[in-house]
C-alpha cells in the first residue's frame, strides 16, 4: 500500500512540475451511505470534508476525511425481533481525481485510506479503497458544487465490507500557487 | 502526458487489485434456535449440541467464511430464585452428543450476566456482543465442521434460572 501511495504521489508531483496555476480548496460533502452485500447493516447518512489540491488542469490530488452512521439492522428469530446497531465508520484518505477541464467536469476518481468501524463488540481498522465518477459545477470564480457515486470497500483478511456512497459537496479553491 | 496517464490509470488498477478478491465477498447473518431451559442447583443440566450444517446461510457460504465478524447469544433469561444470579455458556469444542455434564476442556464462551432475584433480562444483539469471551473458540467452529456443544453454567452458589427465546447469531464474511 505504501508503494501505492508513494507512486501515487511521485506522478502528482512530476504533474506539479508542470507549468500551470494550481490551487488549495476546502470542502464538505454529505449524502448516503448504503450497505453493499452487508447483511448486518442497512442504510445511513455520510459526511465530511475534502482539501481538494489542483496541480494539473488534469490532476486533483484530494485529502479527505469522511463519517458515515450505518443503520440498525433487525433480524426476526423465532417470531422475536432482534435489532443490532449499525456502525459508525470513519474514514481518513486521498483521492487522485482525473479531471475534464471547463466549467462543467466529469470525473472518474480513485482513492486509498484507513477506515474504522466502531459499535459495541466492535471495533476495527482495516484499509480502505475506493473508485467513483463525479460531476462538477463551477457557478461562481473559486466555487465548485459536486455530485458523486462511489464504492468503498474495507478490506482485511481478503474480503471487505462494501458501502455504495452518494454525495453531493460543495468546495472553495483558498490559495493559489504556480 | 500520455505516459504519467497511462501510469496512473496502471497505480488505479494496482491499488484495486491489491484488495485482492474484495469485491466478491459479502457478510451474511446466520441464526440458530437454542431450546427454551431451566437449571437450578442441584437441578437437570443444561446442554446442548449445536449443528451450523442444518441453517440453510451457513452450508450455502460454509466453504468460504474468510472472517467471523459478529458473535451474539439472544435471549430471555429469568432468574427465579430470591438472590440475584449469574448466568454463563460454556462451549464444548469437537462435541459429537450434547453435554450431560461439566466437560474438562470446555471453554467459557459468553458470560456471566447478572440477572437480579425474580427478574428477566432480556439480552439484545449489540449487549450480547460485547460479552463473548471465548470468541476463537467458537470462531474455529465455525470455520471448521460446525458442530459442537454447548451448556448453560452459573457461578452462583445457588440458582434457579430459566431462558427463552434463545438463539446463536453469527455473521460472516465469505468470498467467491
């Protein structure tokens, strides 16, 4: 995963390198969050925040932190129903986003991190990927709107737990820097 | 900058694949009924041998549980005596019949609860969770032929307690 990260970061910064005008933002986002293939917990809300970093008119490297509150889900045992909480899942990352350019961008985006969820009898941190498409709005100089879909999936052990997030954030492009 | 692209879209797939088969595996919730009890100082004992095999979930994953995610043990239980009382499971790993009687090698599973004098406590899922105490042992379990025994324990000096509604429930994550 290092590895990962550290190419990642060598490509965005030969970007850097680049002649172009690039910029410092920060976001916040929020939406739902669904349970993919999860039969113990059913749908919640996500928020967070994102400093979205342009270095390329093609490149945006984004740090990002995001909570998401998973539903309870009940299951009926012999005509008794049990409920068990959802978890509060935390998520701390980067995403590399591959931008059109113009007031209005599709984007496909990938992105890596650590997640943890947290109930009672559990608490766990495991890796965190995620792949996803936005689409970005530009109303007013240094504001952009999004909407997004991803799929995030927390692994360990070879297997991961699956949620489908759908967002929408709304971020401020701060500094400016060549 | 078709090269960097190329590169780039190459880490994307790299970082996918390094998750190795996680977009093919789920966590599924198996429940398995346990008989209504009673035991008491002095009393019947309690056991029980648990058969996974015979819950439709657990034989349609049974190959490929990778991680046991959630333990819980749901249920009534009333203490009918006129003290309060503590009430445990206890797991006989490799049974082949239900327990008759305190087995040396069994292993504390869940527990205790107290359950104050002519009292029910219903014990719900996200309690029930956080009392496993044996975990690894029921987790080899289930991950290897899914049976095994089971009997109620109190460590008070005496007792008189009874339980309905019981039930094991386990969720899993398997892979394909």
């Amino acid at each position: 995963m290092k590895r990962i990260l550290v190419l990642a970061l060598a490509g965005t910064l030969l970007c850097a390198s680049l002649a172009y005008a690039g910029n410092i933002g920060l976001g916040a986002f929020g939406g739902m969050s669904v349970p993919v293939l999860q039969a113990d917990q059913s749908q919640g809300g996500v928020y967070g925040l994102r400093a979205p970093v342009s270095l390329t008119p093609l490149f945006t490297v984004e740090p990002f932190y995001s909570a998401s509150t998973l539903g309870d889900k009940t299951e009926n045992i012999g005509g008794v129903d049990y409920t068990r909480e959802g978890s509060d899942v935390t998520t701390f990352g980067a995403n590399l986003l591959l931008s059109t350019t113009g007031p209005m961008r599709f984007y496909p985006y990938v992105g890596i991190g650590s997640v943890k969820f947290k109930r009672s009898g559990q608490d766990e941190s495991m890796t965190s990927y995620n792949f996803g498409l936005g689409l970005g709005f530009t109303p007013a100089p240094k504001f952009s709107l999004d909407i997004r879909a991803e799929l995030q999936a927390a692994a360990k052990d070879q297997v991961s737990r699956k949620m489908g997030n759908l967002t929408v954030g709304a971020s401020y492009a701060l500094f400016s820097f060549n | 900058m078709k090269t960097l692209s190329k590169s780039l879209a190459l880490v994307a797939l790299a970082a996918l694949a390094a998750a190795g088969c996680i977009l093919t595996s789920g966590q599924f919730v198996a429940t398995y009924d346990l008989p209504d009890a009673t035991f008491s100082t002095g009393g019947t004992f309690q056991g029980e041998l648990v058969d996974l095999t015979t819950i439709g979930e657990y034989n349609d994953h049974k190959d490929d549980i990778a991680r046991v995610e959630d333990l819980s043990l749901v249920g009534d239980i009333r203490n009918n005596g006129n003290a309060s009382a503590q009430a445990e499971v206890w797991i006989v790993p490799g049974a082949t019949s239900a327990p008759t009687g305190v087995v040396p090698g069994a292993v504390k599973l869940w527990g205790p609860i107290t359950v104050p004098a002519n009292s029910t406590v219903n014990v719900d899922w996200n309690e029930s969770a956080s009392l496993f105490v044996g975990r690894q042992t029921l987790i080899d379990e289930i991950k290897g032929d899914g049976v095994f025994g089971l009997y109620l324990a109190a460590p008070s000096v005496t007792y008189d307690i009874s339980t309905s509604n019981a039930a094991l429930i386990i969720v899993f994550s398997a892979k394909k």
